[in-house]
C-alpha cells in the first residue's frame, strides 16, 4: 500500500491563543484492494514524536488505523 500525506491541520480545542491540542494527518492510500483515506487525529504527543520526517507520519497513521480496525 502507498500512502501521501497531504495536509496537516493543528487543532486548538483552548482556543487559537493557547498550544495546540491535536493534529488532524490527511491522507490518501493507492495500491491496495480497498481504499482507507483520511484525515486522523493523533495527540499532540504522538505528532511531536513522529514530525520528523514522513515516514514516521504514515507509521502513525497506520498504527491508528490499525488500532481503530481492531476495536
């Protein structure tokens, strides 16, 4: 499966003066049988751990969707 990031919104559930609480990860999948698209949300946490390059991103993603298809 191939996977593009193709936005990254911050959500301020405090208000636009405080930090953000959440990210919203959009994205699109291709080369699979069945078609799972965004967006995400992952904490604050979870982004900050992953932001450094795009192929932790889409390891989050996955991880989430894989969490969400287990429930």
């Amino acid at each position: 499966m191939r996977m593009t990031i193709t936005g990254i919104n911050f959500n301020y559930e405090n208000g636009f003066e405080q930090e953000y609480t959440s990210v919203d990860l959009s994205f699109i999948t291709s080369g699979a049988t069945y078609s799972i698209n965004g967006p995400i949300t992952v904490s604050k946490d979870e982004y900050q751990a992953s932001s450094a390059n795009n192929d932790e991103l889409k390891k989050l993603i996955k991880a989430k969707i894989a969490e969400d298809l287990q429930a």
